[in-house]
C-alpha cells in the first residue's frame, strides 16, 4: 500500500480541502494518508465525515505553520516542526511515499531541497507544470518558476527529467520534447535558446525543435522546456485567460432572455467544456530532480485537486522516477553528451 | 486629411483583406489610403468593389514582393522596391502620414528601422501589442517580439514609449505602468526585472511595481512591461488558448441535441462573446521609437483587421507620439533619472 502525506495546514482554505481530498484518495485508490498539521483541528474536519472512520487514513500532529506571507527561505530555516517541514521528513525517513502541499510555493521548494536533497547530477530541481491539451496525453512544462534565471545546461537537465515523467507517469511512448521559443526555426530564439538547442540535439530523445506558446495546449508536443521565468508567465497568462473567458461567456449569456433558454438547454455542455479545462483534474505540479516525491498544488487547490495530486504522488512514487532520473544522468558523459 | 499607405502584398491572403481593409477605412473614416504593391492585380481587386471608384484610394506600383519565407535581415536589404520598402518610403519622404503591413514582421521591422530611421534617445524601437481586456481600455504590451534579449534600460524606455502611447492614442489619464514578472512583490522576478525596477521607480509616471501574467487581461494595468521574448510567448499562448477554447466549447455543444438547440437560442450571446475577444477590432501592433508610423498585422488578418489597422496608424500619426516620445526621452538625463 502506498503511503502518502499530506500538509493539512497548506492551502488558503486548509484544512477543508486537503481533508475531502484524503478521504476521496482512501476511498477511490486505496491509498494510505498521513494528515500532517494540528491534530485537534484536523480531527473535528475528520469526524465531520461519517465514513472517513474506516478509512486508512492518520493525523501526524505539528505544532507549527507556514502561511503565504511567511519568507520562503527564513521559514524553511526556522520553522522547523511546521507541516511542510514534517511532510519532506516522512519521506526523506521512509515513513511516507511521497507527500503533497499546497501551501507557500518559495518555502515548499526550499523545504523539500534542504530536506529530501537533490538527485546526484542533477544542477537544479525543476517545477514542472502538468496541463490538459486538446487531444491526448497532458503536456508537462518544465520549468514553471523554479528557476528563473537559467543557464542552457539547465535547461538540457529540465528536458530531460521532463521526458522521463513523461516516459514512466504519464505513460507517453517516445515524448516529443519542444523548446520553447518564438518561432518554429531554431535562428528564432533568444541567446539562451540558441544556445541550449544544440544540447538538446545531443541528447538521446524525440526533440522536435522549437515550439511556440500557442502550440503549449494543442497536443503536439509532450513536453516543454523553458526558464522558470518564462514558464510562469505563460502559466499565469493560461490560468487568467480562462477566467476572463469563462466570465465574458457568463455576461454574455446573461443579457438575452433567449440565451439565457439556450444557456439552460446546454448546460450539460458547459459542464463537459468546464472540465476539459478544469486543472484540478490533473492535481499538482511535480518537483522532479530530489530524493523523493513532492507534488505542490496551487494554493487554491480544491478537494478534488488534492485528491488527484495524491494519485499523481502515488503514481510519481511507484515509478521510481528519481532513480531513473539518477541513472540516466550519470550515463550522459560531462556535457550532457550523447550516451553510448 | 490623413494618407495611410497600405501593403497591398503583405499578408497571407493578399491583396484581399488588404483592398477590402481600404475600402471599408476609406469609407467609415474618410481617410485616403494608398494601395501599394502590383498595379494589375490591386487593380481588379479594386474593381471588384462598386463604390470604391469613388473613393479615396490609389495604387502605387512597385514590381517586388517579400514573402514570409524570405530571410528577414537579407529581403530588407536586397528587396528596395518591394511593397514594405516602398510603404516605409512613402512615410519617409512625407507623402503619407503613416503605413500598415501584415508582412513578414522580421522583414517589416529592419525596413522600417533602415527607412524612417530611430527617433533621437531611443536605443532600440519596440514593437507594443494592444489587446482588449475585461473592463475599460485596451492594455499595451512592450515589447512583444522585436527585442528578445534585453537591458534593464531598454525595458526602462520600452515603459516610456507604451506610457505615451497609451496616453496619447488610447487617451488613458495616467496609464498604470507594470513590470510583467513571477510575483507581485518586488522580490519575485528574475535578474532583469530586479534590476530594471529601480529605473522604471525613477520615472515620472504611475509605476504600479510587478503584475503577472493573470494580470494581463483584468483591466487592472495599461501598459505591461517585458522583453521581447516573454511578451511574444505571453501573446501566442494567448492565441493558442482562445483557439483551443473555441474548439472545446464548440464540440461541446455539437455534442447533444438539447446543446444544439439551446446554442440556436444563444446565437447572438456567441457573436458578442466573438466580438468582445477579437483581437481584428484592435487591429495591429505599432513600432514606437520610429522617426514615422508603422502598424504591424498578424499575417492572417482579415479586412476589419486592415480597416482597424488604418484606423490606428491615422490616430498614431495625429498623436505625433513620436515628436512626444523625443521630447520625453531628451528630458531625462542620463540614467533614466527622474526629470525636474
């Protein structure tokens, strides 16, 4: 059985969502979770919850917390017994599988760095993005605002553990790996692309060359690699688009008696287009590059986000993903290489 | 009356949207327009159109075209009677007020540099994507592809240029100025944003500090500042999603009879949510920092992209942002420091 733990203290409604997400993750995929955070608290959300009783589920208690306002490196230094803290203690200890927060991002990462470590060879531990597309798999962005100011050489490590989650979690045989630019031919790019091109082109994947911020969604591409910097601006743009939409559709819909009929007769529609986009479905973002699995959700993730970054936690868990990462690091020669 | 001189060979679907794009200007502004490119072919275009005889409108010929696959800095260079060189030619000798091409933007911007030439103060001219937002005016972005690799100080000017445009042309009171980074606070961004802030604080106007990407569209910002390479990934993914959405809602509702029926009733809520997103109303994208004007199209615009296009360049031209934008530069000593 894996186990999974969970910060209960992380997100901005916490511990509600993190709570239903537990009980949903027990109940749906058998897994076993460790509710980390103040155990009194905790355990009134619990016994709200009839069936939560049967379910292989446990509270961890902490006695401190890291809010949003907290300063992300102060708090993983002096907060020592938060639940972010505990979590990456768990795992890094054996005790836990993997664990999931979704509290203040800086301090997570910080966290999950000094505690867990970093996989031999790998420079800087990547957040990767994980996004609904038109048609297929999800693509995963690496990085999403991990590292903002790259090197190439960075750069070449993100697509490759990018293409390894692919590869073993999301299943994709043989990942098209893009590089994110502003034209399709390699001369378009800035300085850091045209000089990470050449490495990626020496790397024993399915590079496909540049790719642009509109073919992010389209399904032709697996996986796509940029600075940090970049990666969270187009992630940004992406999730305030949406709203923007959703709510000029409402408006729209709104200001006629017929399309207010319409909107009735198609709402089952709306509610199938809702979650074609709905982030939740996929849960959280990964941490590739440490010793051990750590998933960090938006901090206004909801249960059934949690829920799926608990499955995506398990599935990270059992793929061995990080031992992979090691392995194929270490058979690139100095360079990053072409193996054999 | 104002003269805009128009690519007649530019886009993808020339010289269609081009003519028609004419017509329409010509027609609801009174403004007289230019038709450069092949006489013959614009010709029986023209005469496809009843009332554009009495119209406004001529042709100038020129026998040279460059296409989107022409080597950028090379067709600039070689090509001097093409249509954009002669465009920017007509701008530069003052027979026409302004121009517009829906060309090969590489091509377009090294034309427009070499022709009309840099205003005094400006290290490198920026190209501004303007795009409708939620609530109120539309916002400007700078730059949005022409400079991909920047300075602190060029991002500092690029500010300056969008704040005057926004003033002068879309006639926002006090534009709000935001630096696009990863995080609202000022600590969050990578090394150029850290630096460039404390120039963009030096200048006088309403620096509103650092807005994201979720920022872009909310109305809550006029002008957003990046380098060329995050505003050109911000607007394709931009691009790409609006398209992306489309086609989810649209499948979603072909999906059942009661969604069909109900999209029927909804029909005119559909067309004004088309409309409220349609980057075509805004038209182009302006190269500020010219000795003249040049609005830049997306190569697929239509003929109400065009018209509005034309629109742009005419209001550009009586703004005399440029002779503003020299002004405001020669009244900043060195560093960008604050003027008085």
């Amino acid at each position: 059985m894996v186990t999974i733990a969970v910060d209960a203290m992380g997100g901005d409604k916490a511990p509600v969502p993190e709570v239903e997400g537990a009980i949903h993750a027990a109940k749906q995929y058998g897994h076993r979770v460790i509710l980390v955070g103040d155990r009194q608290t905790i355990q009134e959300h619990l016994d709200g919850h009839a069936t939560a009783r049967k379910l292989p589920i446990e509270i961890h208690h902490t006695s401190e917390r890291i809010t949003m306002h907290d300063h992300a490196a102060k708090a993983a230094r002096t907060k020592k017994d938060s639940s972010m803290h505990i979590c990456a203690r768990l795992v890094a200890d054996g005790k836990a599988d993997g664990y999931v927060s979704a509290g203040n991002t800086g301090a997570c990462m910080a966290i999950a760095k000094m505690v867990l470590g970093k996989v031999p060879g790998v420079d800087r531990p990547a957040l990767s993005g994980v996004f609904p597309t038109l048609k297929g798999s999800p693509v995963v962005v690496v990085d999403v605002g991990a590292n903002v100011d790259c090197e190439p050489k960075m750069l070449a490590q993100f697509a490759l553990m990018g293409e390894i989650y692919s590869r073993l979690v999301l299943k994709v045989k043989s990942p098209r790996v893009g590089l994110l630019s502003i034209g399709e031919e390699e001369h378009k790019g800035n300085s850091l692309t045209k000089e990470t091109t050449p490495l990626l082109k020496e790397l024993d994947f399915n590079f496909i060359g540049n790719v642009e911020g509109r073919d992010l969604f389209s399904g032709g591409v697996d996986v796509v690699v940029c600075d940090g910097f970049v990666g969270n601006v187009a992630l940004k743009v992406s999730e305030g688009l949406v709203e923007l939409i959703r709510n000029l559709l409402k408006e729209s819909l709104a200001a006629t008696l017929s399309s207010k009929i319409g909107y009735v007769l198609s709402r089952s529609a709306y509610k199938d287009f809702k979650k074609r986009l709905d982030y939740s479905e996929i849960g959280g973002a990964p941490l590739l590059g440490l010793k051990g699995v750590c998933i960090i959700c938006h901090g206004r993730s909801d249960s059934n986000a949690i829920k799926n970054a608990i499955r995506s936690a398990a599935e990270f868990a059992s793929s061995h993903i990080n031992q992979r990462i090691k392995e194929e690091l270490a058979l690139i020669k100095t360079g990053l290489a072409k193996t054999g």
